[in-house]
C-alpha cells in the first residue's frame, strides 16, 4: 500500500503544471521586484499589476502553499529566503 501512494504522490509531483504556470505569472507581472520594495498587501499588489485581487491571492496562496511565497499578516505576502 505504501508503495502505491508514494508512486500517486510522485506522479501528482510531475504531473502539477500549476505551480510552474503560477510562477510564471507571477514573475511576469513583476511581483518578487514589488514585494522586495515592501508592497506586501494584496490590494497593493493587485493594483501595482492591475490584476484582480481574488485572481491573485488564489494563485498567490497556492505558492504559499508550495513553500515559493510567504503569509505577511492577514493579507499580505512576502518572499521566501
């Protein structure tokens, strides 16, 4: 048994094209620039991008959830070491 769910995590490791197209966005729009000038907020980040800020705390909290950003406050987001 053990055997099966460590082959399921590996191929659900590989198969996870959403981190690598989430990175990519965020990269794009420039936010680990804005977050190492201290704009943390989410509605700061948002407007900085001109994206929408539900858009962007969900593809922000699944790096968060990732371990690529961090939670700063209640709503706000920073970079990892």
């Amino acid at each position: 048994m053990a055997d099966t769910e460590d082959d399921i995590r590996r191929l659900m490791e590989v198969g996870d094209l959403v981190s690598p197209m989430a990175l990519r966005v965020v990269v794009t729009l420039g936010l680990p620039s804005l977050i190492e000038r201290n704009v943390h907020a989410l509605e700061d980040l948002a407007c900085a991008t001109d994206t929408h800020p539900r858009v962007l705390r969900k593809i922000l909290l699944h790096l968060v959830a990732r371990g690529i950003f961090t939670r700063v406050g209640e709503d706000g987001f920073g970079l990892t070491s």
